[in-house]
C-alpha cells in the first residue's frame, strides 16, 4: 500500500507543476508596457519601478480589493508595434550624445564666446602675444579649438593605477594601432649601417653606449672598450680589464675629450682618450657602476647597491656627496640641461628628482612606475620637462614637470621601454623599446603621435645614443649588432654631416666587425 500511496503523491505533484502560475514574474511584454506608459514624454529620465517587476498579474491599488481581484486578470492587451518615440537609451548614441561624457565647461565657453559684444580678455591677450599662446598649447599638450565637445559612444574603462599584471605583455604582440602624425620629411626605413658587436652584456641595467661631442663612439663589449669615429671609420681598443671583470657604463664628458668609465669592482676611472692613459681612478662604490651622468666637471655615478656618489674630478678629494634614496640598482642617470636637476630611475620602480643643492633627500620621490626606470631624459627646449620610461610591466612614457613633480602625461608603448633621446630640431623624441617588436618608434611632442616606426633588431635595444649634430641615432641590442639611423636628417645646408660610408678604410667596429 506505502507504493501505492508513493505513486500517488508523485502524480498529485506533477498536476500542479503543470497548472498555470498565479504567481511569478510578469511576463516581458507586460512589463515593457508599462514601461512606456510610464513615461511622460520622450527623452525623459528612465523611472524603474523595482516593486513593478515582482508583482503578480493583480492590479489592485489597494491591500482590501485584493481578495476581490485575486481571480481577475488584466483587460488591457498590448499593443502589436508600441509607438517609437516611447523607446529612449540611457546611453549615446550616433545622434544623441553621452552625457557624461560631454565637456560642458568649453561648450559653455564657446557659447559665451559666440555672443556679440562680449570681449574675452583671454584671447586679446593670446592674440598679442603669440609664442605666449604657444607655450599654453604645448603644456596642454592639446589644442582646444580642434578638442571636440559631444561625446558619442563611451570610453573604455582605464586600468587601476598600480595594477599588476605579469600576463599582459602576452597580448601586445601585434604592432600598435595609435593615430600616426603626418610627416613631411622622409625618414628612411632601414639602416644607415649595421656593425657586428659581438660579448655585448645582455643587460638591461647597463649603460654601454655614448656618442661625445668629439664626434667618436665609445662601446664596452664585454671587458674590452672600443672607440670609433665615423667619419675617418678608425677603431680603437682603448681598455681591457683582466679576469671576469667587465666595463658597466660609460659616459662622455659634455665638452672633451675625457671618457667616464664604470666597471664591475665599484670604480670609475676618467681616460684621457688623446693620450690613451687613464688619469684617474675614483672609488667609493660597494658594487658595480651601471650609469655615469655629467654636470659640467662634477660626476654623477650610481651603482647597484643604490647609492649614487658625486665626484668633483677638479680635486684631490673628489667625493662630495651621496644621495641615498633608491633600494635597488641605479640604472638610469640624467641631469637637466640647466644643471639644476638630477633626475635617477632604479630598479625599485622609483624615479626620484634631486636638487643641485644636495640635501640629501629627493625633491620628488615619483612610484607611478611599475617596473624598473632605465630611459630617462630632458627636454632640451624646456629645461623642466623631464621624459621617464618603464619596464616590460609598465611600458609607459611618462611626462613630467621637474620643479613640481606633476605628470604632465603618459602614453602606453605596449613594449618595454629601454631608452628615450629628444629631437630639438623636430621637436619630437625617439624611443627604443624591446618584446615584441624591439622597434624604434618616433613620437610628435606633446600631441605623442606615432610619426615613425624603425624595426631591424631580432632582439630588445639594450642602449641608445644620438649623434652630436642630432641627425642620426646608434643603437646596440642583445642580438649583438649596432645599427646607426639617420632618423633626423636637418634641412639645412649649412650643417655638415657625418660623413657616415664616406671613409675607403675598413669598415669594422673591432678586427671582427663587418658592415653587413
């Protein structure tokens, strides 16, 4: 009989599965009718009534009919084609633009500007002084009168500042799609030359490569340093250190012939290229040397322990000061152009701007880095604009104003950036980068506009230096090759060039360097 009983109960659930719901959801096309009688008028603010999509199909207005009404269903039918100018979008779209999105402030000021009578007092004051409205232009980094004030579609949310993300690079193989500036030069595709380079340190937290005002290029392979010029093609083996000791940086002073040199052991030495000796050997340093800066006769070197030393090679007692911040090594070194500003990137993601003063703590210790700051410059024309660039888990560019310590603003390459060199004749900047492309890519200051992409390398550019008369850039990269690029070719006839493929002499940077 407990069978029987079973199945009947079985049975009795399954009837009532299959009757009609009295309670529920209201059905989608019910819901969307009073959704529009709802509404008042088109373009309306959307009213949600959240108790409407759970009630019953009941209509009673109040607690006591609802006994009464229980049974009843709706007389109303819905419509077969609801009328359109119910149906509105929170959103933009190609005719109705997104409010959130729309500048408010310049569309009012445009309005105010185009009623007659009004004088701006602003643009009086623009107009008188042109290269005054000029400088306001390149500091915005945008040009107002072309900025656009509606809003069609949304933009995509930006990622968190500091997010972390070891995985992004995995989706930053293809080659960038940003807006290219227009270009009225030409700019050659490939290579000036190409020299083997062979025991190049794959390091990227090294600085092997410079370019002196004297017009010779000195590059430390390995333990060996190499000097060359490139208008008489003459190579020169200036150093060789012993053992398992290599060269870690070197750097030319701004006008002469002396040559900065960092090494392994924690020293830097000061070689007199002329004569070929070395005329000085400064210690101090706990660990190796990897970037040297120079201010005039005072010599900035930082090294791996994170400390960076000031050496006046003008006296017996060369060491006056040290600047203690960074926790990890120093790889990137640069003074500003009026020598009041010492900018330094580390591996601890930290850039820190020093005053000449040398107090002993940063003017502005800057973390919006992600990975470690090698490629750091100054503007040549504007002495407190100072460019930094990150590793492969930042990949930006970033601006900033050197007296306040503000980002003036940033740009995503999508690849590693290993150095940055400025173009005073174009205005604009060059920057090496390494996985995916290992490109070059010239940017259009402020605007950062893609103007030019160089690609050649098979692996990630290690250094980056410019030429003295600024028309072309060397670069040394882990594939073990420099490249030279006439990326800045000058217009003017008055300015002698390099001479680069002139000399009928060999053409190897060492005895086994060959142009390929």
């Amino acid at each position: 009989m407990a069978q029987f009983d079973f199945e009947t109960g079985v049975k009795d659930c399954l009837k009532n599965l299959e009757a009609p719901l009295s309670k529920g959801p209201v059905p989608r096309w019910q819901r969307k009718e009073r959704e529009r009688l709802s509404r008042g008028k088109p373009f309306s603010p959307l009213r949600t009534n959240t108790r409407g999509l759970r009630a019953s199909n009941s209509e009673s207005s109040t607690p006591g009919n609802k006994s009464k009404t229980a049974n009843k269903t709706s007389k109303k039918t819905p419509q077969k084609s609801p009328k359109k100018f119910g149906l509105t979008t929170p959103r933009g779209d190609r005719f109705i633009p997104n409010r959130q999105l729309t500048d408010w402030e310049w569309s009012h000021f445009q309005v105010i500007q185009g009623i007659e009578g009004t004088d701006s007092n602003c643009e009086m004051e623009l107009e008188a002084n042109p290269e005054y409205g000029a400088i306001i232009a390149e500091n915005l980094g945008c040009n107002p009168s072309n900025s656009k004030i509606l809003r069609f579609k949304s933009s995509a949310p930006l990622t968190k500042e500091g997010h972390q993300n070891t995985l992004r690079v995995l989706y930053c193989q293809s080659k960038p799609t940003a807006p290219k500036a227009k270009s009225v030069r030409h700019i050659p595709q490939a290579e000036d030359r190409i020299l083997d380079a062979p025991e190049l340190l794959n390091d990227f937290y090294l600085n092997l490569l410079d370019w002196g005002s004297m017009n010779r290029l000195a590059l430390a392979l390995g333990g060996a340093l190499f000097l060359w010029n490139p208008i008489t093609d003459d190579t020169e083996h200036l150093i060789q250190m012993n053992g398992e000791d290599f060269i870690s940086s070197v750097r030319w002073i701004g006008q002469g012939n002396i040559l900065a040199v960092g090494n392994s052991r924690g020293h830097v030495q000061l070689w007199d290229v002329d004569r070929s000796c070395c005329v000085r050997v400064m210690e101090g340093h706990a660990a190796r040397v990897g970037s040297l800066a120079w201010n005039a006769y005072t010599l900035s070197s930082g090294s791996r322990s994170g400390a960076i030393h000031q050496h006046d090679v003008r006296v017996a007692a060369h060491h006056i000061g040290s600047l203690v911040s960074h926790t990890q090594e120093v790889c990137g070194l640069q003074w500003s152009p009026d020598g009041k500003l010492l900018a330094s990137g580390g591996n601890d993601n930290v850039l820190n701007i020093w005053d000449q003063s040398q107090t002993g703590i940063p003017l502005h210790n800057i973390t919006h880095h992600q990975a470690a700051v090698k490629a750091v410059a100054w503007c040549p024309w504007q002495a407190s604009v100072l460019a930094s660039g990150g590793g492969t888990a930042d990949r930006h560019i970033r601006f900033w104003n050197g007296n306040t310590g503000s980002c003036l603003s940033s740009v995503d390459t999508n690849s590693q950036v290993s150095a940055i060199l400025w173009s005073k004749e174009y205005r604009e900047l060059i920057s090496g980068h390494g996985f995916s492309q290992n490109q070059l890519t010239i940017w259009k200051y402020p605007a950062m506009t893609r103007v030019k992409e160089l690609t050649g390398h098979t692996s990630r550019i290690l250094q980056m230096t410019m030429s003295p008369d600024g028309q072309y850039v060397a670069t040394a990269a882990a594939d073990e090759t420099l490249r030279l690029w006439k990326c800045f070719a000058t217009q003017q006839k008055t300015k002698k060039s390099l001479g680069m493929g002139t000399a009928k002499g060999g053409t190897s940077l060492m005895s086994c360097m060959k142009v390929r």
